[in-house]
C-alpha cells in the first residue's frame, strides 16, 4: 500500500540519485567515450557520445607514440618506494603511540597532525633548496623521500587504530616467551592486523600515484617522469590528439579508481582519524 | 628454582594506591593462590612477579636478589592469562614452539623478513619439533596441532595456553584467572587437572582467583587481599577454619559465616540487639562485637528446642545438603518491611529436611566453634590473648 | 636489553618508545619541520632562486609588500571564495547524495559506486577530462549551450566563469568524499532509536532533525575541516585548469606561491604567501577543535 504522496517521494528520491549519477559519473563516461573517438570527430564532425569500440585499435596506436609505458613505470616506482618507506615509518610511529606513554607524545600528535594542514606547496622552495645540496633534485628518490612525508601520518593513523584493537595480553605473553619488543612488532602485532596495512598501503601508493606538484617541480628530465607531470605536459600542447590523450588519463586513473572502489572505508577512517585524534 | 620475597611492595598509578606494603614469601614448590575481590591488586602483584608491571616503591627478590627491574625473560617464569592470550596467526604448533623458537633466535634472526625464515627453520629443528610435540601429547593436544585458536573450544585453548607455558620447563608458573571464561563444568575439570600438573611438573605456583572454592581445592597456601592490601596468608583449612578478620569470613566459604552483631552486658551475651543467649564460655571483655560461626556448626532444631528462635526465610535444596536462611526471632523482626532478605543466618545440614518458607524453627551452637570480631574494624578478637 | 641483568630496567624502559618513535620523528623534521621553518624564515629574507641558501635578513619586508601588493588580496580573496564555497557546496551535495543512498535499493552498490569516482580519479587525470568538457570549441559543455541557443562560454579564461569552473571540478572531487563520510556515520544511527523517535510519533523529518541530523553532524564537521583545508593546500588542479587567471581570478595563495616562486623567483616573497595559506588553515583547524572541544563538554554534561 503506497499512498501518493510516498509515491511521490519515492519518484523524488529516485530522481534525485538519478541527477546524482549522471553528474558523478559523465566526466569518467566522456573520458571513456572521447578516448574512443578519432580526432576528426573530435574537432570537426561533433563528438560521438557513446564509446567507439572499433576505434580501439586506433586508441592503441595513438598510445604507442605517447611514452605512457615509461612514465607508468616510474609512477609505480614512486609509489612503491612511498608506500614501503611509509609502512614502514608509519608502524613504528603508530606502534609507540598504540602502546607507549611517552614524554613528548602530545608533541608527536601535533606534528603528525600538523602534516595534515601544512599545504605541500609550503615546503616545496625548501626541499628544492635541500635537494640541491644533496644532489637530490631531479631523482625519484629524493620525489618520493618528499611525498613520504604526508603519507607516513596517514598510515601511522591507520595502523595504529588497527593495533589499539589488539589485546594487551598478546603482546605481554610473547615478552615473556622472550620476544623482544621489536619483534612483538614484527612477528606478532603486525601479521594480526594485515587487513589494515594493506589499506594504508593503497592509501600510500596512490598518494604517490596522483602526486603532483613535488613531481612537477623536482623532476626535470622526462625520463624520471611520473604519468601526472607527464599527463599535464599535455596541457596546452596540441600535437597529441585528445582521444590519445584522454585514453592515456583512463589508463592512469583506472587502478586508483578500483583500489579506491575496493578500500573506500579504510580510506575515510585514515584521513579522519587524524584529525579525530590529533 | 627461585623462592620468591617481597618486602613492602607498593603499587600506586598517580593518587590510587593498588598495593599497600605488600610483604610475604613464595615458597619453592608451593601452590600459592592470591585470592581476593576484583579490583583488589592481586593481578598486579602476579604481572609485577613476570616483570609485567613496574614496582612504586619495595623490593622482590629471587632467591635473595633484588629483580625490581628483570627483564621478564631474565625470571623464567611462564604466564598464563586469562584470556590465554594466544598467538591467534599462528597454529597450536606454532603457539607451543614459540617460546622455545624465541629461545632458540640469534640477534639478527630479528631483523624482518631473516626471522620469517628464521622461525620456519627452527620449526622443524629436530629438538624443538620433538619437545613441542611430546608437551603436545601430555596435554592430549596432538590431534589440534595444525588447528588455529580462533577454531578451539574454550577448554582446548586453555590447554594450548598451559602447553605454551609448560614447554619451556620454567621454574615459576603465573596463572591470573585462567578459569574464569570457562563454563562451570569444564571448569571443574580444569581445577583438577591443573592440581595434578602441578604434582607432576613440582615447580612452583602462582594462581590469582577471585573464586573462593578455586583456592580452597587448589591452593597449599592461600594470600587474601583485599584493596591492596593482605588480609591473611594460611592454608586453606586455617583460613576457612580461623579467618583473621570479617573480610576474610565472609569472602571464604559459601554460603560465608554468619556474622552477627552482638553485644556483652554483664557478662550476658546478646545477639542481634535484643536476642539474650546463654553461653556456655567466656565472653570476651568487650562491650559490642561480632559473632561468627559457620553455617554447618550450626544446628536446626524444632521451635523452642534450640538457643536461638528463628523463622525460615530461604530453603535452597543442593541434593545432598540443604543450605536454610532463617530470620532470627529478636522481638522485632516484625517491624522490618523489607522486601528483600537481608542479614539471613544460614545453616547448612545434610540431607533434605521437610520445612517451609515461613515456618518457626530454633537454631543452636557449641561455644568451641563462634569466632568473635571487632566490631569496627572486622579484626578476630582472641579470648586467650586478652 | 641484555641477558646479565644488570642494566637498569625502567631507565631502558622508558627509553623504548623513543626507539620506536625516533625514526619517523626524525624523517618528519628532516623533510617536512625544517624545511617548513626554512620556509617562515625565509618570508623574512629576500631568497632568490638564484641563490636559495643565501638570503638576506629583511624583517617583515616581504609582508609589507605583501600588504601593499592588491594582486595578494586578489588571491586571498580567491583562496576564500574558494575555500568557503567548496565547503558549502561540496558539504551539500555530500550529505543529499548520502541521505539518498542510505537506504538499501537494487542497484545501491553500482550507484555507490559511480558516485565515488570523481573521488577516485587523480587529481591531474580529473584536470584533463575537465579541461576537454570546457574546450571552448569542441568541449561539450559549449556544444550543449550551443544546442540550446544560448552560445559558447569561456569558461576558463573569463574572469566570469573560471572560478566557478574550477569549483566545479573540485566539488566533484571533494563530494563524494563527503558522502562517504557522512554515510558511515548514517549507517550507525541506531535503528532502534529511529523506531523509538517513530513510536513517539514524529513523522519522517522530525525524526531526521531530531535523531539523525545530531548524529552525523559531527562527522559533517570533520569532512568540513577536511574539505576546508585541502582546498587550501590544493593546487594540482587549480594549476592545470586556469594556472590562476584569467587575471589572478583562480590564484590561490598555493598556486600564487609556485608562482612566485619558480616563475617570478622570488623565495622570500612566496614564503610570505605560504605564511599567509598555512595560518589560514590552521584557523580553520583551531575553530574545528574548538567547536569539537565545546561539543564533548556539552556531551559529557
């Protein structure tokens, strides 16, 4: 039984998420459907709003003169050595916080909420002035030693709610079964919250996959260029056609869309519980 | 095998005392249960023994030297936690061999990634693998070993945890409530298989228990604490027979004594405020104070025949016994509009007598078997000494 | 640590967090709290790229430029139109989409999904996907209002649209984050008390007021100060987009920060700039605590 004006709000709300899926989805849709059309459709004819299929081996060769291979490999370099580099820092940090009252820790939770609000750009001329001294500038490793930086807290956040969730008594019995606290850490809190480093590291990985702006700035040779700084080199160059260019951007966006798809409510929980607890 | 000593150990976390002065001696060999109220310091006096837990201010000694600061793997102790505490990525197997495999490790087999390939290298060492196996069998974990906890019962867990405990042979066994999840018959079971480990195995024995009937059946000598600090240090039958104070009385024993209020007046006894009674000994020479006596000294009697007129407020039939909460007949018992029975006096007979809630009866005693007690601060007031 | 016994225990003990705690710390000073301070020291100095380990102390010259320059209001101004406007609108669209989506429906997972992906997109792909929609020739916003007979817009390069253009993208970034957010906190209002508010007769948007809106406006808060910061700090597609023009109308304190520094080298400059964005936000974290702060009293009352 539905009186009419259930109905009528029912009708609403579907509306409503209709409206709502046309305007989240279309970009992604257009990118899909513009890298599937030739270039002569693009600027002249009227672009066809649906995907060409049949356009796709055109898309491949378009992509084969983009150096796109390259630059995905050194994004996954960038983001790789971020993500272990971060794993790393950030469960010995969330370990102390999760399990030690410390003099300074106060102090540690302001610095590590600090990284949170301090915009990147703030300490770009710094770092710059920095790798120049140590003969870090144009390296990926003094990029990712930079974007380490504001991925750590986050996965120290992560990390360390998941290790709050494990027991006390776990950790004491494998002290006095004389495991030293390193490897408390090592062998026994770390493989019990697995789930959760594996969110931190999607979360770490793809800050470095989408960085940018340390990328565009630290790196000046296009053979260390990551997909992003090599992607907004196509701004405002005409040379590449946009459905090369546009497939290229599919190409890069779709791991982050389905590693983001998969871990969304890992993902919120990290980026909050910073500014929650800090 | 390290007797152990403490000597005024204090615990307090900022403002709140934990343990008061704590002092007493843990012998070699013994069955030594900490029993107590929770919230009463008992677990922190067992985690400050496994170097758990920091000490305020005090000593512990093993075997004459301080071990204030001991690492906890420098006292060889094994420690059994309530929740046991086991490794729960790990297989029975791994949980029994771990602490033999952490014995085992060199410093750099702790470096990541070395002390995977470490730890599955000792694994199947020849004599880890045999010692975990053979522990395995004593405690019939055999079938288990290739299971992982979270796919265990209660009571096999339980027996991973001891397993884990025994394998490394250590001198000095905590155990802090390793009963208390289980359900009530396996726990029985548990309490007379752990007697039995400890006749077996010889070592020493730290239990902490807030279930009286776990310390009598289990203990060779029995540490009442109550709010940090010792009310009594005895064997079970002294501490049941002769309770040092109200506390102890009444935290030993259940139904627990009968405690009533009672007051001397010209060398005449009375209970209760009104209810006169001829004793047939001395009275203490005090004006008010408490009368005690165990539920099964006293005696049921028909209306009239016995020193203390009672009505019967409770009947809880246990088979064998019949434990009878009665209502002492003061004079004014009628002006009490409670609901609820407070206060009760229990006696404890054998057999299932045929008496109703609500029914006249008479209690009686023998002089030998009241304790008496300050009537302020619950101390036993011995006639001897006075 | 060592097996003798002899080391005292609590002094190691109390040292053992800071084994674990040192490493970050250090990494985080090394490369974020000293070139953070080089940078608020070098606002007071007149820093070229030309020279960027050696500048002269100036005092507050550069702020005073700054005061005096009307292209830093420009860019003030745009940062908190900017900021301000992607909180309002990216907040409003996060909490509709997430009160639309709360209740289970056929389809619930692949909607979800959808509305998630301008979360998901990286910032530099979404910039490029854009900037084709607002080609001004071929893009399809221009070839819709051309069907419609209302004409081309310059929707990057006039002084009229940009902005608007860009929050635009940014809304379709920050929302669905919003969404998420304010649907986790959905999903953990009690059903109970939604029945109990039922059962005492409130009707659907009583109830909404009177249990669900208190339950997740905190979580709204916290995507608010989220949301308010990262438009501070956000530069990817800002810079991509329009660059900061057309005249300033789009440059932020971030983008007008690279700006003067790698196009106008002048370090000291932008690192007044920078000054400026960082107490932005740290305002904007400090009015969050302390709301937040206000909250928990009122809630432990």
């Amino acid at each position: 039984m539905m009186t009419p004006r259930k109905l009528a709000m029912k009708a609403l709300r579907y509306t409503l998420i209709g409206v709502l899926v046309v305007l989240a989805g279309f970009p992604v849709y257009w990118m899909a459907a513009t890298a599937l059309n030739v270039n002569s459709q693009l600027y002249g004819t009227g672009q066809v709003a649906w995907p060409q299929l049949q356009h796709l081996p055109d898309l491949v060769t378009e992509l084969g003169n983009v150096p796109i291979g390259r630059w995905l490999f050194n994004t996954l370099l960038i983001a790789s050595g971020g993500t272990i580099l971060s794993l790393t820092l950030g469960a010995l940090a969330g370990y102390a916080l999760s399990r030690f009252k410390f003099h300074g820790r106060g102090l540690v939770g302001f610095l590590l909420f600090m990284t949170q609000v301090v915009p990147e750009a703030l300490i770009l001329v710094p770092l710059y002035a920095m790798f120049i001294t140590f003969g870090l500038l144009n390296s990926l490793t003094g990029l990712i030693l930079a974007n380490v930086g504001f991925s750590l807290p986050v996965a120290c956040f992560v990390l360390k709610g998941a290790m709050d969730a494990v027991p006390y008594e776990i950790e004491e019995s494998a002290i006095i079964d004389n495991c030293p606290r390193f490897s408390v850490l090592t062998m026994i809190i770390l493989p019990l919250i697995m789930p959760s480093i594996a969110a931190a590291a999607v979360v770490a990985f793809f800050a470095g996959w989408n960085e940018f702006l340390f990328a565009s700035t630290f790196l000046m040779d296009n053979s260390l260029w990551p997909a992003s700084v090599g992607l907004a080199s196509f701004v405002g160059q005409y040379e590449t056609p946009m459905s090369a260019v546009l497939g290229a951007a599919l190409v890069f966006s779709l791991p982050a869309i389905v590693f983001f798809l998969l871990i969304q409510r890992k993902i919120v929980a990290g980026l909050t519980a910073g500014a929650v607890k800090g | 095998m390290p007797a152990l000593t403490f000597k005024n150990v204090s615990k307090t976390f900022g403002d709140n005392t934990v343990i008061d002065a704590f002092s007493a001696d843990i012998h070699d060999g013994e069955f030594l249960v900490l029993l107590g109220p929770s919230g009463c310091g008992k677990s922190t006096l067992l985690r400050m023994i496994a170097g758990l837990s920091d000490i305020t201010s005090g000593d512990l000694l093993f075997d004459g030297s301080v071990a204030n600061d001991w690492e906890p793997k420098q006292r060889g102790v094994a420690f059994v936690f309530q929740t046991y505490a086991l490794y729960p990525h790990m297989t029975v197997r791994e949980n029994i061999a771990f602490p033999l495999i952490m014995d085992a490790f060199r410093k750099w087999y702790h470096l990541p990634i070395v002390n995977i390939v470490a730890r599955h290298r000792l694994m199947k060492r020849a004599d880890i693998a045999e010692r975990t196996l053979s522990i395995a069998r004593q405690l019939e974990l055999e079938p288990l070993l290739d299971r992982r906890p979270a796919s265990l019962s209660g009571g096999q867990r339980q027996r991973v945890a001891l397993a884990r405990a025994l394998v490394r042979n250590p001198a000095l066994y905590l155990l802090d409530e390793p009963l208390s999840n289980l359900d009530a018959k396996l726990r029985t079971q548990m309490r007379s298989e752990i007697s039995a480990l400890h006749h077996k195995v010889g070592k020493t024995f730290v239990y902490v228990t807030h279930d009286q009937v776990e310390a009598m059946t289990m203990a060779t000598r029995i540490i009442v604490m109550n709010k940090g600090i010792v009310q009594q240090v005895d064997t079970p039958d002294e501490i049941y027979d002769h309770p040092a104070n109200t506390f102890v009385a009444r935290f030993v024993g259940s139904p627990p004594m009968n405690l009533i209020p009672a007051s001397v007046r010209n060398n005449a006894l009375q209970l209760s405020g009104r209810l006169a009674v001829e004793h047939a000994a001395p009275l203490p020479p005090r004006r008010e104070l408490t009368f005690g006596v165990r539920p099964e000294k006293l005696t049921l009697h028909p209306a009239g025949e016995g020193r203390l007129p009672a009505q019967v407020a409770v009947v809880e039939r246990l088979g064998a016994e019949t434990v009878i909460g009665c209502r002492l007949m003061t004079g004014e018992e009628n002006k009490d509009q409670r609901l609820l029975e407070h206060d009760l006096v229990f006696v404890r007979v054998s057999g299932n007598p045929k008496i109703k809630i609500g029914e006249l009866c008479s209690l009686d005693y023998q002089a030998d078997d009241v304790l008496w007690f300050d009537i302020d601060n619950g101390d036993r007031i011995f006639l001897d000494q006075e | 640590m060592s097996a003798n016994g002899l080391k005292n225990r609590s002094g190691l003990v109390k040292l053992l967090p800071y084994a674990f705690i040192l490493p970050p710390m250090i990494y985080l000073v090394v490369f974020m709290f000293w070139p953070l301070s080089r940078q608020m020291y070098m606002s007071l100095t007149n820093t070229r790229i030309v020279n960027p380990n050696r500048g002269r102390f100036i005092g507050l010259g550069n702020y005073e430029r700054l005061i005096e320059d009307p292209a830093f209001y420009v860019s003030l101004k745009a940062t908190l139109v900017y900021t301000v406007l992607t909180v309002l609108i990216g907040i409003a669209l996060g909490v509709v989409a997430a009160l639309a989506i709360d209740r289970p429906f056929k389809g619930r997972a692949v909607v979800r999904a959808i509305l998630l992906f301008g979360w998901a997109v990286p910032g530099v792909a979404a910039s490029l996907i854009w900037l084709w929609m607002y080609n001004e020739r071929s893009g399809v916003f221009n070839r819709m209002t051309e069907l419609l007979g209302i004409g081309r817009f310059s929707w990057l390069t006039s002084t009229d649209y940009a902005l608007g253009s860009v929050l635009a993208v940014t809304v379709w970034q920050v929302a669905p984050f919003v969404m998420l957010v304010v649907l986790a906190a959905l999903q953990s209002v009690p059903q109970e008390v939604r029945e109990a508010a039922r059962i005492d007769g409130a009707d659907g948007i009583s109830t909404f007021r009177a249990v669900t809106l208190p339950h997740i406006r905190p979580s709204i808060q916290l995507a608010a100060l989220l949301v308010a910061v990262w438009s501070i700090r956000r530069f990817d597609i800002i810079y991509l987009l329009t660059g900061g023009g057309p005249l300033g109308s789009t440059s932020t304190l971030v983008v007008k920060l690279r700006q003067t520094a790698f196009e106008g080298h002048e370090l000291g400059m932008a690192s007044a700039y920078g000054a400026v964005g960082l107490a932005l936000a740290l305002m904007v974290a400090a009015v969050h605590y302390t709301v937040e702060q206000r909250r928990m009293k009122r809630m432990s009352r």
